[in-house]
C-alpha cells in the first residue's frame, strides 16, 4: 500500500526501523521493545499481501511449533490456579510470537541488514553495560552484583551481554579485515563484563556456547 505511494521500498525500511527498535529496546527497557514490537505489526497490517505471507507460514515448520507451543500456554490457563497471573504471562511472552511470526511471513532480510540490526543491538550493550560498570564502581557500598544492572533483570541482561559476545564474534567473520580489531575489543568487554557482574547464568551460558562453537568449528573443518 505505502509502497505505491512513498517508495518501492517503504514497508522494507519501516521494517527495518522496528526490528533496530527492538535490537535497541532488548538492553535497554520494555517501553522501546514495545514500541518496536507494535510499529513491525502496524507495518506487517499495513503490507496487505496476506496471501503470500500464508503460503510463507504454511512452509515454516519452526513458526508452527512456536505457535503450537504459544498456543500451549494459552490451554494451560484452564487448570491454573492463578488466571491473572498467567494472563501476565502470556502477555510478556506475547513478543516471542510476534516478533518470529512478523519475520517468518515476510521476505527474508539481507545479510547487510541482518547487520544493521545486530550492530545496533551491540552498540546499545556496550552503551548500557558501560554506564552499569561506571555507576557501579562509584558505589562505596557495594552489597552485591544485582545492583550492577540498571537496566531490568540482572540475569537478563548478563544472558543479553553473552549474545553480544558472540554476536560481536559472528560480525567479526563477516566484517572486513582492517575494523576486525574494533570487535576483538567489544569481545575482550563483553568478558570481562560477564565475570565482573559474576550472573552465574551468563557464566554457564557462555560456557555452553564456547563449546558448542568449538564443536561447530571442528564438524565444519573436517
């Protein structure tokens, strides 16, 4: 619809501003995340073409069973013992199924978009991480590593640096030799950030990650 009237591309870019919202919002607070969220689907609307988006969902077997498993949560709601609750439940999950469904149902992005988002997801860590660390060193009494995270859940956030972490280390094979340096340096932060926060879930995630990445790269050599 926009399409015809702004740009042959317009819907692309306004897709393009949600998903960089919602990279943003992931670190930073739930406001922008929602914002994010709500502007791919007004766009997702906005878009019309329904009929290729069904045939892309009816050949996306892994947005079936996120929606089967979504659709699971919704079913257990008549033996629970608490409704509001997990209608609270359902609805902070809510970005889980939008979110893969928007991006399951519309033409796959480039890889150099692929990008954009990621570097402002990282951007946005090293931003936030960076004004936890120098809050929390200013702290004269510093009773334990929660108070680190000032931006939601401690152990949210320390699960979100070790994504960055290897974020970074994707983009670092996929950038060109002579800014390589500029991700080793944002690898070399996001570590020494994990052990410093010591979020003993970040600690074991990235060590599950270190070896399944040592694994993949052994299976790809051979």
């Amino acid at each position: 619809m926009f399409d015809r009237l702004i740009h042959p591309k317009a819907h692309l870019y306004l897709h393009l501003v949600g998903l960089v919202l919602i990279a943003i919002g992931l670190p930073l607070n739930k406001v922008v995340l929602s914002i994010g969220t709500i502007w791919i689907i007004a766009n997702w609307l906005l878009e019309f073409n329904f009929k290729e988006k069904w045939e892309r969902l009816k050949s996306n077997k892994l947005l079936w069973v996120i929606i089967a498993l979504y659709a699971l949560h919704i079913i257990s709601l008549a033996w629970s013992s608490d409704i509001d609750y997990g209608l609270k439940d359902l609805n902070s999950k809510l970005p889980f199924l939008v979110i893969p469904f928007v991006l399951g149902t519309r033409k796959a992005l480039s890889i150099q978009h692929v990008k954009i988002i990621l570097i402002f997801f990282i951007l946005t860590l090293i931003v936030t991480s960076s004004i936890n660390f120098i809050r929390f060193s200013n702290i004269e009494q510093k009773l334990n590593y929660r108070e680190m995270s000032l931006f939601g859940s401690h152990i949210r956030y320390g699960m979100l640096i070790v994504f960055g972490l290897f974020t970074s280390a994707f983009l670092f094979f996929k950038e060109q030799r002579r800014i390589k340096f500029i991700y080793i340096f944002i690898i070399g932060w996001f570590i020494s950030y994990t052990i410093m926060s010591s979020v003993f879930s970040a600690l074991i995630l990235l060590g599950v990650c270190v070896i399944a990445s040592l694994f993949f790269i052994v299976s790809s050599t051979k």
